[in-house]
C-alpha cells in the first residue's frame, strides 16, 4: 500500500480541496428547453461540458488515475420540464438509469477507438470528450513526469488493455464517465473474471507478481473512494459500488482464483467502505476462502456478503434467466441479484410490509374466528390483497433519461423483471406466533385484551408486553412451528406475484429484503403484537425482532434456512451482528467462518455479516472525531458510523449482538 496516498486520500480527505464548481444558474437546461433539445442530446452535451471543465489531477504515487474535480452536474431540464415530465410519466427514484450492472469487459478488451465504429451521434460524442481528457490527463502526467501513466494512457481507452494496470485504468474511466454522465448505483460485476486473465499474463509475462498486483489492486480500489461522497444514495456508502468475487462458470468451474485472493487481502488491507465485496460461494467452497472472508468481517467492514449459487443459480433459472445469463449474475448496489448487460430489471420497486399486514390481519379479525387457520386463511387473504395492490401499483412502464453510456456498455435487453421485497418477516411471524400461542393454543390472552393492548400501545398492560415481547416463541430461536409460520407467510407472498406481467412482459420477483424500511415502514405501523411498540424499528433485512430474546447464532441461522428460497430470490440477506470479542483468537475466527459455511450447507441464499463494538459505537456517537473510520453494515451497503444520520446509528447499536 502507498501510505502517503492512502493518507492523503482516506485520513486527510485532501483530494475534495482540489475541486470546484460547475458554475450554472440554471443557464444550460434553460438554453436546452428553448431549442427543444432531445434527451439524449441533452445527456451527452453536459458530459461534454462536463469534461471539459475538469481539472487533471494525477496525485503523489496515484497510479490509477481520473478524478472527479467538478463536484455536480447541472441540471438537464428546468424546474417547469421536470415537473411535467413527473406528469406524464411514471419515474423511478432520481429518474436517471440506476442500479444495472454494465459490460466491462468487452470495451476493456475492444477499446474505444473500435467501440465509436458502430456507436451512435450521442455515445460517439461521450467518447470523443473522454479521449479529449484522457489526452489532457496525459499532457499532467508528462509535465510531473509520470511516464508509467503516459505509457498507460498512450494505450487505453484508445485501444483494448493487455496488462492488468491497462484493464484497470480503463474500468475507472468507464465507471467514472457512468456517473459523471448521470447514472447511478453503477455496480461492478464480476470483478477477478473480468480481470483474471490480465493478472495472469501478466504474472506468466514477469510483468507483476503477488505483492506487485495487491499494491496494484489497493491502489485501484482506493479510487473508488476518491468521489463516491459525491453520488447520490440514502446516505453516504450507499453508493452501489458493488463487486463479486467467485462464483460457477460458464463451463461449471469455479471463478475464485488467486486473484480473487488478492482483492479479499486488497479490502482488508485499506478498510475502506468501497469497493463492497460479495462473495459467490456454494456446498463445496472450501473453508480456507471463509476464513480468508472472515479477516474482513473482523475487520469491521461489514461485508463480504455470501451469496449461494446452490440456491440463485436454479431458482434464477426457475424464474426464465437463460443459463449463460444466470449464471454470470452479480448484485445489485444492495443485495438483489442481477445479470449484466442484457436485463434493465428494476429490483427495487416496492415492499409488502409484513409486521402492518399481520397487524391489519389481527385487528379486523380477532375475536371474529375460531380457529387459528382461520386467522391464518384471513392473512394470506390480505397479503394477496396487497400483493396485487402493489402489482397494479408497479405495473406501469418506467420512464429514464437517457443513457449513451449505459447503452454502450450493454447488449440487447432481455429481462425488464420487478422485484418486490418482503419487510419485517420476523415481526410478522412473530405476532402470528404469539397469538396461536396464548389465544388460541392456551387461551391465557383474550382477544379483547390483546386488541385493547395494540390500541392503547400496550400503555395500561406493561404484563401484557412483557409476555409477548420476552416470554413469547420467537423466530430465530429454531422452533419448527414458528419458522413454519415464516415460510407460509413468504410463499404465500410469493405465490400471489407468480405468473403476474409487467408492461414489458416482466415477470414480478419476491424478495426478503427490507433497505431503508426497517426505519420507514416501522414509523408507519402501529403496535403489533410480538410486544413490538409504535414505529419501533423492524429488524433489518431477513433477520430476527431487535429486541427477541435469542438463543444465539447457530438457532438463528438453522430458522432462517428452512424457507423455500427459490420462490424469494429477488434478494435480502440474513444479516447477523457478532461482538468483537467474537473474534479474540485464530480458533473464535475459524467458527465464525464455520458458520458462515453451516449457512451455505443448510441452503441459506445470502448472509451478511456485522463486527461491531457498542460501547465504541456510542462513544462515536458522542464524540464522532476519535471515530472517523469506524465502518458498519447498514443494510445492503456499509458505511461510514458517524457520517450516519442518528436513526440508522441507534438501529445499528440496538441489533442482536452475537459471539460464538
């Protein structure tokens, strides 16, 4: 690692005093409104512009160059377009092109030289403005006397890359150009196959070796983090800078290799919060590559995610993905698994909220059915009611402002798929739990009490909330009844989405993820009767009740594997938070990467990890400057503990702390 330009980037922060701003009042989307500018004219002329107000700057040791030094785009379009364009169209999110993973690799090999022969005006323009600034940055280089990235930048992006450091550089200008364009959320993909082969000419060629390429590699995922403070998301780090190491090939190999190794060794190293790691693993992964996993989890860096391919390869297949495409899928910014270059899915549509389904469920209905099955019939009746609310809801075609770049980088789209996540299954199988229990099995708690309880948010009945809060059956705890509870609810939820189209002919994919609504959809939903208070936060993800009294881990882990996976495989994985002390020595590491492993075995789809300290954690709180590097695991991304608005903070220290 380049200490100084570690420092100078991570600790000092020093690279944001470089930048400045676009000065615009408005000017540009005003004179594009007023010739009645096209979209895609529009994208790709403030690219322009924007590239040729950047500034290059090639820091001390840098070796993979381009950094932002414009802080933000002009707007596009006016106020008065904008908001016409919001009538007349369905938006998702920001409007831009977000959360798709790009080909990489063919421009990488091809260059862009060979790339403008069949681009489009626009793309050809894009393309023109990058090499425009590539010449600049060369002209930098020559005047500080780099000549490592003058020879770099003499062959890419012109012409394909033959080395690692070539295929390097030019995935930074491509990713770079994606978000100064106006994309966002732009993942990876399959980082160590897309970059393997060039690692290992290189190693055979006597070009680089082991401690060479981690230097290299280091370098190259601290450029990540030289802008990522500058795109959009729900807090800093969520950013979707996402990558994937392992993984089956196309033949039915295994993609994890020695360069896989050295990016694991690379993130470890910097303990930064880009680029996310996601590992694809399966029954045979051997435990050398959990235990090497698990050096990051204790690291703090909440991640890497698991993904099983036992599981996401058939069920993606199950829902129409052609093999060759399924089985190259990556992730999404958070969780959800996509294929790059020829699916435009939207993974993020909607939510179903199960803990205010169950809730609505109880409350109409309780004290006016005899039989648990009945209550149990009346919920799936209102999940599928919501189902197709949130279906119709979803239907409509999604309008974006154009991408050249995108579309460039991609094929012919094939998916245009919906994924629809499932929030709060805890809480909601919990209630279920708690009221076949004593309501109906035992009969201690009247229907009466109980509602009176969730009306008055348990105030006049603290006996009440501490049975069902403490005392009652929870999921989490390995009770096969309970978690039964947990797989009626999600196929049943999924069950309702089979076989529904979108405008494109879409299909709808569930999913077990919760993102920010563990915050959003708490707040709406009132007292429920696992003894969860009014907008007390839900759990996050596909994970246990905050405030469950919990065996430990390993019952954890045995409830969240039991559901059939292959009906939920829109994403969201089981997130699990383990004490610091649960990494005191090499034999408390090797059962942590043991269960992680006992995860995958039992057929869980995707885990997430947390290390975390809560005491340190609310000295952060109080005092944030002895904490700047401290990193945590928010939902599907990590980030930064102090840069964190005060509700995800306390969601984080309140989670179940696990040691082994």
């Amino acid at each position: 690692m380049n200490q100084h330009y570690y420092d100078y980037v991570v600790n000092k922060k020093a690279h944001r005093a470089l930048r400045h701003d676009y000065v615009d009042n408005g000017e540009l989307a005003s004179a594009y409104a007023a010739n009645s500018v096209v979209d895609a004219d529009r994208v790709a002329d403030r690219f322009k512009k924007m590239l040729r107000d950047e500034v290059p700057t090639i820091l001390d040791g840098q070796k993979i160059v381009f950094m932002r030094t414009v802080k933000k785009q002009p707007k596009i379009y006016t106020d008065e377009e904008w908001a016409d364009i919001g009538r007349k169209h369905k938006l998702h999110e920001l409007g831009f092109v977000s959360n798709l993973t790009p080909i990489y690799a063919k421009t990488i090999a091809l260059g862009l030289d060979e790339v403008k022969k069949t681009a489009t005006e626009q793309q050809k323009i894009e393309i023109e403005a990058i090499l425009d600034l590539v010449d600049r940055y060369v002209d930098e280089a020559k005047r500080l006397g780099r000549d490592d990235v003058v020879d770099v930048l003499s062959v890419v992006p012109r012409k394909g890359a033959t080395t690692l450091r070539e295929a390097m550089q030019f995935f930074r200008i491509l990713h770079y150009s994606l978000w100064l364009e106006g994309t966002y959320h732009n993942t990876v993909g399959r980082f160590d196959l897309m970059m393997n082969p060039y690692y290992e000419a290189d190693v055979a060629a006597g070009r680089l070796d082991k401690d060479t390429a981690l230097d290299l590699v280091e370098d190259f995922f601290l450029s990540f983090n030289l802008d990522n403070d500058l795109y959009p998301g729900v807090q800093q780090g969520d950013d979707g800078q996402s990558l994937v190491l392992g993984g089956k090939t196309l033949d039915g190999g295994d993609a994890f290799s020695d360069f896989s190794r050295i990016c694991l060794i690379a993130s470890r190293n910097l303990k930064v919060i880009d680029p996310k790691i996601n590992v694809r693993v399966n029954k045979d992964t051997p435990i050398e590559i959990y235990e090497l996993c698990t050096e990051l989890t204790e690291a703090g860096l909440g991640f890497p995610q698991y993904s099983n391919d036992d599981i996401a390869l058939p069920a993606l297949l199950e829902l129409g993905y052609d093999y060759e495409d399924a089985v190259n899928y990556g992730m999404a910014a958070c969780w959800e698994f996509i294929v790059p270059g020829v699916s435009h899915d939207i993974v993020n549509m909607d939510s179903l909220n199960f803990s205010k389904v169950v809730n609505s469920a109880i409350i109409a209905k309780l004290g006016r059915v005899e039989t648990f099955e009945e209550l149990m019939d009346y919920v799936r009746e209102v999940i599928r009611f919501d189902a197709n609310r949130l279906v119709e809801h979803c239907y409509a075609a999604r309008w974006f402002v154009p991408s050249p770049m995108m579309d460039m980088l991609s094929e012919k789209i094939k998916y245009n798929n919906y994924g629809i996540h499932g929030t709060a299954i805890a809480s909601g199988t919990d209630q279920l739990a708690a009221v076949k229990q004593y309501v109906f099995d035992e009969k201690t708690v009247t229907p009466e009490r109980l509602l009176h309880a969730l009306g008055t948010n348990f105030n006049d009945d603290p006996e009440l909330l501490h049975l069902l809060r403490v005392e009652a059956p929870k999921m989490g705890n390995d009770i096969d009844w309970v978690d039964a509870i947990a797989t009626e609810l999600l196929d049943t939820f999924s069950d309702a989405l089979k076989g529904r189209k979108n405008v494109y002919g879409g299909i709808y994919r569930a999913g077990t993820g919760s993102a920010m609504n563990y915050l959003l959809q708490a707040g709406e939903t009132g007292a429920t009767a696992d003894g969860r208070l009014t907008g007390e936060p839900f759990g996050t993800n596909f994970s246990c009740n905050l405030f469950s009294k919990i065996k430990g881990p390993v019952s954890v882990i045995r409830s969240f594997t039991k559901q059939h996976f292959n009906k939920t495989i829109n994403g969201g994985p089981l997130t699990l938070e383990f004490s610091q002390q649960a990494f005191r020595d090499e034999d408390s590491k090797k059962k942590v990467a043991e269960l992680v492993r006992y995860f995958i075995q039992r057929g869980g789809h995707q885990l997430q990890l947390n290390a975390v300290n809560i005491e340190t954690m609310k000295d952060a709180q109080i005092h944030p400057e002895n904490h700047e590097h401290l990193v945590v695991r928010i939902w599907g991304w990590s980030a930064y503990f102090v840069e964190l608005d005060r509700g995800y903070q306390d969601h984080v220290i309140a989670r179940q702390e696990y040691d082994v």
